[in-house]
C-alpha cells in the first residue's frame, strides 16, 4: 500500500513538471514525448495554449503541444488529422456524481410512480407488478416522498391500497428514503416492537405501527434486498449499456464517479465484467456506498478485495461513498439548532447516518487500506465531524481523497480548513439555494449558508457536476452556462467553471496525474466543441455543440460519426502521404479540410 501511495505522489511531481515545462514553449520551444503521432489536431483553439497551438497524440497519451512546424515532421502516413475548424479544444469534462449503473439497473426492473395523480399514476408500476415472478418485490421511483398528501393515509397504507399483493419499496432519489408497504416490512421484520437500527430511521405513528417511510441505512438494506430479488444477469444488464453510455460521451465526458454503488447486489461484477470485455468508454471510478448497519470488519475485507488503483485502467475502486447526515429539505440534516418545526418530533436537530465517532473510525480504518472518501454532508453538525475526521487522517496520511457534498450550512472557520485539509467540495445542483441559501434566522445565521464564492476566495477546490439518476441530465455545458449567469452561485470567471469540470474533479478522484487538463505525457482525454467557450458569452454556452470526444486517445464521439472510432468522417481525417512529402501538404490538408 505505501508503494501505491509513494507512486501516486511520483506522478504528481511528474506532472507538475510537465505543468512547468509547457509553460515555456513558444513557437521554438514546443513540448513533444514521441517523434511520431497517431493523431494531430489543427485549427482549433487549445484551451489554455497560446494561439497556434496543435496538439499530437501517440499511444493514447498527447505527446506533442506547440505550433504546428513542430507536429509536422512526427506526422505519418498513418497520422489521422482532425482539423477543429476554429472549435476549442478542452481536456474532457469529469462528472463527479453520475448514476450509472443505477439507471442501467432501473430502465430494467423499475417503474415510475406519482401518488398525487390517482389511479393514473400508478399504472405504469401494476403492469410491471403483474409481470413480477414469485417473490420479486415492486420497485418504483418518485420525488417528495417525505410530504405527499395521501388523504389521511400512511405511505404504508396507501401502497396497500394499490399493491397489495407484492412486496413494494419506492425510493425517492438522492434521499436515502425510501416507503415500503407491508408485505415489505413483513420481508424486513420490521414490526411496531422493534428499534430503530444504527444509522437509519424508520418513521411511526401514534400506536407505533410503521407508517412504511423509513430512512437512511435501513433504507438502503430494503433497496438491497429489492434489487437482490430481480438480480438480472450481466447480459440483461448490458443491453442498456451502449444507451446510457452514449450520453455521456456525446456530452463531452471521459471520466465519471459513480454516486455510490449498492454493492451488495451484484453492482460491482456488473463493473468488473465490462471492464474484464473492454466496453467502458468512459474511465470510471466506483464508490461501493458503506452501511453504518453492517459489521464493520466484513465491510473492510470486501473492500480490499475490491481495490483498484492502475490509473491506466479504466476502472478504478478506491474510494467509498456515506452519507453523515440526510437532507436539509426533509428536515434530516444534523444542524447544531434545532429545526424550527421538525419533520421527526424525536428528531428535532436531524439526523446523523454515521456519528461523529463511527465516522472517525470509518476514515481511520479506510485510511489503512488506500481508500479516500466521498461524503455526503449537508447540515454544519455533519460538516464538522467530516471534517475532523479527515483531520485525523491527515496527520497519517497526505495523499487520500476526500470530497463534501452538497454541503449547505457551515462555521466560517472551517473554510480555511477544507482549504488546508485538501477536500473538494462538489456541487450538482446549482440551483441558488444549493450555493447561497438563505434559512430563516431562527434555524440558522444567514452567514453560515454555505457559499461557493467563499469556498474559492479561501482556495478550496470547487467541483461541479450534473445531477439526476437520470443519464440526460448529464449536460456539462449547461452546468457551466448556467453557473456563469447566476451570480448568486458565486463563479464569475469561465476558466474557474471549465476547471471546475476537468481539473478539479480529477484532483478529487485523485486522476489530475493523468487528466484534467492539456499536458504532455498526460491521456489524451479532450473534448472538441464547435465554439470556443472563452471568446463567447455565457447564455451562448449552453447551445454549444460537442464535435468529438477523445478517451486515452480513443474517439469515443464524433457528430454525424457517433462512437465509430477507426472510422474517417466528420472531423476525423486520415493523411494520405507519409511525411517525407514535406511540410506544405499538411498544411494544405489543413487548410481544406
């Protein structure tokens, strides 16, 4: 483990000094790794290059940045040249928070559900009861759970009412919420004598009956045993592979974190087979998600037997993800007042998934085996213990990653100690109170809403992502759109947004040795877009146009050519001569494109 980590700090260095030699190339000093290439791009506008710049790709990795006298003795007859036509060429976007898998999982097993619209909404989840084998559950999807009105009616009753005859589980996403009618607390031996368990919450009513709304761990453990009854072969699972996929790639994305991977069901052999048949085009990192329900020790040991820690690879396991604390919406995140009404009378301050001790022990205990950390935390209390903890970890070890999410309210000193601890802080949703809210002063100062341009006036590194369990709502350029024009989210630079999309994600995956940004000797992981995002104004950002997506020098994009990587249409070109032609006909390929 400490030669992992001892590598991983070398290509640091490594790349901070490619950082600071291609900062000096010039038009004489341009920076090459190869002295041929596989493919050269012309024409476009180099994020972060001087003007001019070309970029040459050998073996997967760029090995050329400079002006394009530099390229053209590298350049061969098997070199294929995409001339980007005054586009802008990027490192490709990363998505921190993506639901990969679970939207695979989902197109096949769930269904949509809507208790407000009647009868209406619920069709679409009988016709899958009805073709449920014996002892498959129900699985559905919906939002706002915690609140609907249901006439008088409890979660649990109202699902009775509609299903029942099979176990049913509906989960709201992002959450950890989950109803669950009776057939399904029968199946969890969830009963009005029984104890909340550790790190979950299961709601009940005046004569201790489960009202079927229970949340966190336990939550979690219904979703497990769910999903565990509908195990549907690799197979099945792959169908909806190339679907899902191509919305990332046809967004500009070459490096994703899954949101938390429900391991416990078959969710990591669905990783490791398309990794085992090469069909990731997109460089993944899997979070298996930890239980403060399960045995902490049996955790630990699947994890070791699950790390993966080759940056080459495409896949990668060496970061878990927990929830410390709920949602500040639900009345669930653990403040250090109280809520003015609370959603849970027993639980006026919200709730703590992981307390501050198990979480401690949880981030020593991963610390020992290589993992970081992503970390669900919304209310000051949570952020707190969060961070004290990877205190703790710091002071053994420098080079684990660890990312907040989401966080909503925190002290002021703590800024300068999300700096200083070397934690990313990663929004997806930028909606303004998400960056600024302002809760009524009764609950919280008005000063401690968390504030993305604070975080960046103190150096903390600030990841954006999309959100969504649903893959179309993957649209990085929206992201960057979007935070531009709203001055309450508190980024008003593009560098600093296009950065918060490439460089400083990978610096929370821990991958900114490899990507994230345009440097020799790093993948050649770019996206190519039909503007250049720098020169154009922020409303215009959205309506861009990604023209091709590059993973380890793979085209895994290309509009009008989609995914067909060894194909010439489009941008993709091939040169037709070898290079003792000379100069003047690359430079007319070039030019007529």
């Amino acid at each position: 483990m400490d030669e992992l980590r001892m590598e991983s700090k070398g290509s640091r260095w490594i790349t901070v000094l490619a950082l600071a030699a291609s900062c000096f190339w010039g038009v004489s000093g341009a920076t090459q790794a190869r002295e041929t290439l596989d493919m050269l791009i012309t024409g476009g506008k180099v994020y972060k290059q001087a003007p001019g710049t070309v970029v040459g790709i050998s073996d997967g990795k760029i090995s050329y940045l400079g002006p394009m006298i530099g390229a053209e003795p590298m350049v061969t007859k098997q070199t294929r040249i995409v001339d980007a036509e005054k586009s802008g060429v990027y490192p490709g976007f990363i998505e921190l928070h993506t639901h990969y898998l679970d939207t695979v999982a989902f197109t096949h097993i769930a269904c949509e559900i809507n208790p407000e619209a009647g009868d209406a909404g619920t069709q679409a989840c009988k016709k899958v009861a009805r073709r449920l084998k014996s002892n498959q559950w129900l699985v559905g999807f919906s939002a706002g759970l915690f609140d609907k009105p249901l006439k008088q009616q409890s979660p649990r009753e109202w699902l009775d009412t509609h299903f029942p005859d099979v176990p049913t589980v509906v989960i709201e996403p992002h959450a950890s919420l989950v109803w669950v009618n009776s057939k399904g607390l029968d199946e969890m031996l969830v009963t009005r004598h029984g104890l909340d368990p550790i790190g979950g919450k299961i709601l009940r009513g005046g004569d201790q009956q489960p009202t079927g709304v229970i949340l966190g761990s336990v939550a979690e453990v219904v979703m497990e045993k769910a999903l565990e009854s509908h195990r549907a072969t690799l197979t099945q699972l792959y169908s909806q592979v190339a679907k899902t996929a191509s919305c990332f790639e046809r967004h500009g994305v070459t490096s994703l974190g899954d949101a938390g991977s429900l391991w416990f069901y078959g969710g990591i052999d669905f990783w490791q087979q398309l990794a085992r048949d090469n069909r990731l085009n997109v460089r993944v990192s899997v979070r298996p998600k930890l239980s403060p329900y399960k045995g902490v020790n049996a955790q630990l040991e699947g994890l070791k037997e699950l790390y993966r820690n080759d940056l080459s690879d495409r896949l990668l396991i060496n970061q878990v993800k927990l929830h410390v604390d709920g949602q500040y919406h639900l009345g669930t995140a653990r403040l250090s007042v109280p809520y003015s009404e609370p959603s849970i009378d027993s639980e006026p301050y919200g709730l703590f998934f992981f307390s501050p001790t198990e979480l401690n022990t949880w981030l020593m205990r991963l610390n020992e085996i290589g993992y970081g950390a992503y970390i669900h935390a919304q209310g000051d209390e949570a952020i707190k213990a969060a961070l004290y903890s990877i205190q703790n970890v710091r002071r053994e070890n420098d080079d684990s990653r660890f990312t907040l999410s989401n966080m909503r309210f925190i002290h002021e000193p703590l800024y300068k100690l999300l700096h200083d601890l070397d934690v990313t802080a990663n929004f997806y949703l930028l909606n303004p109170e998400f960056s600024r809210q302002q809760p009524p002063s009764h609950i919280l100062d008005k000063k401690e809403a968390v504030s993305i341009s604070e975080l960046l006036k103190h150096k903390v590194s600030v990841a954006l992502g999309s959100a969504g369990l649903y893959t179309n709502k993957v649209v990085p350029l929206a992201r960057i759109s979007e935070s531009l024009q709203k001055p309450e989210i508190g980024i008003d630079d593009i560098y600093q947004a296009i950065d918060s999309y490439t460089i400083e994600p990978a610096k929370a995956l821990g991958i900114e040795s490899i990507t994230g940004s345009l440097v020799v000797g790093k993948s050649a992981d770019l996206v190519i877009i039909n503007q250049d995002l720098t020169a154009i104004p922020a409303e215009k950002i959205a309506q861009a146009k990604v023209m091709m997506t590059v993973l380890q020098g793979q085209v895994t994009f290309e509009r009008g050519n989609a995914g067909a990587s060894n194909q010439t249409a489009g941008l993709h070109k091939s040169v037709k001569r070898d290079k003792t032609e000379g100069p003047n006909k690359v430079a007319a390929l070039k030019n007529n494109s």
